[in-house]
C-alpha cells in the first residue's frame, strides 16, 4: 500500500489503527548492466512484498542519494551529503508531525549511511518515535544465501540483478575484480571499474534469487514488528 496511491483522508485513517511506516531510500547511479535505479527497485520491490503482508504504508521513495565516485558514468546523479542528511530529517520529522512513530528506512544504497547516523540525532530530539533501519545488502541473510552458494556478492553482480532490475543481456563470464587504489575520483573509478561491475558473476539462478529475496523479505517482516 503506497501513499501514491492513498488521498490524505486515507493516510489519516490508516493512522487511527498504525502508525508504522516504511521509507525507501535510494540513488541513480551506474549498476553496470541493470538498471540505474537498481537502489531503488530492490528496496522498493521488498517493501511492496512486506506490503502485501501487513498493510503498512509506503511512504514516496527518495531516488536520489551519494554516488560522487559514479559521476563519470552518464545517468548518475548524485547529492551532496549534506543534502542528503537534511532531505531525509526533513521527510522522517514530516512523517513524525504527521502521527507517524514507528519507521523503518529500507536503504538500498551504502552511500547513502550518513543519513542513518543523523537519525540517531533525530531521535534524540523527537524521543517518541522508533525508527530501523535495514541495509538488505548487509544482512546476515544475504551473507548465508552467498556462503551457501559460493558465490561473492558485490556491486552490479549477480547479487543485484534480480529480474525487475535487469535491463540488457549480461556477460555470462564472470569478471575478475579489479584493484581498488583507495578513494578515487569519478573519472578514476570509471578506469578502474570499466563496465561498472565490481566483479564475480554477473547472474545467478532464479532459484538463488528467489532464496535471496524470501530471505530479505523475512528481515523486513521481522523488523516492522517492532517492540
């Protein structure tokens, strides 16, 4: 159930029963061969499942988030950080004012986790209002279905590309990682990363990424549960 959908008489009496929220953060940036709102899809395609399951609302997802180090690659836009940590207090304390107090932020990209130590601030300052967050690329689950297969996860490998966030044919061999200098400007990065992959394969069956998805899908379900 997403608010795109809802008028504000809607969000209302959602909010006579719940006052949960989920809050997609995202970037636009090179994923090699997929999509370049790959942060984008995942996470919203997880909240959407959970969704289905419980009823909680969607709130709009922020599309934009910190990829400086892509900016060479056309289709990458990217905020400043501090730009960034504002949008995202400003839109949890337009929830919060609105009678939203149990938020969960699904983040689908690490450049974005400035805004997650902000939050700590925000709820300082709030104090009645619980707020998660979830990095599903970081999740024990994800690291159990790689382990499990053999297989290492990375940027713009297999472990992205579901089928919602495959846009074009992928290599079928798979790619050596590169040498990471250290911190590297956007023009750096494109030499280094070339296709944009950061290495491993490319695709993994459909069966491993169904496995990876109900595994993520269940971290959401667990942790919209709250206290």
């Amino acid at each position: 159930m997403r608010i795109e959908d809802l008028n504000w008489m809607d969000v209302e009496a959602y909010l006579d029963h719940d006052d949960r929220l989920m809050l997609v953060l995202g970037a636009t940036e090179q994923h090699g061969y997929l999509s370049l709102l790959t942060d984008v899809r995942i996470p919203i395609a997880l909240a959407d499942a959970a969704s289905q399951k419980t009823n909680v609302l969607i709130a709009p997802s922020l599309n934009f988030g910190c990829s400086p180090y892509f900016l060479a690659y056309p289709g990458t836009f990217s905020l400043r950080v501090s730009t960034l940590i504002a949008a995202v207090e400003d839109l949890v304390r337009s929830a919060h004012g609105a009678g939203f107090r149990r938020i969960l932020v699904l983040n689908g990209h690490g450049g974005n986790s400035p805004a997650r130590t902000q939050l700590s601030e925000v709820a300082n300052s709030l104090g009645n209002i619980q707020l998660r967050w979830y990095d599903w690329w970081l999740s024990h689950s994800v690291e159990q279905v790689a382990v499990k297969h053999g297989i290492k996860p990375s940027h713009a490998n297999w472990l992205e590309a579901f089928p919602f966030t495959i846009v074009s044919d992928l290599p079928e061999t798979p790619k050596t990682p590169p040498y990471i200098p250290g911190i590297m400007d956007a023009k750096t990065a494109r030499t280094v990363y070339g296709d944009g992959s950061f290495g491993g394969p490319y695709q993994a069956s459909d069966e491993i990424m169904q496995e990876l998805f109900a595994a993520t899908l269940e971290d959401v379900l667990q942790l919209l549960k709250f206290e």
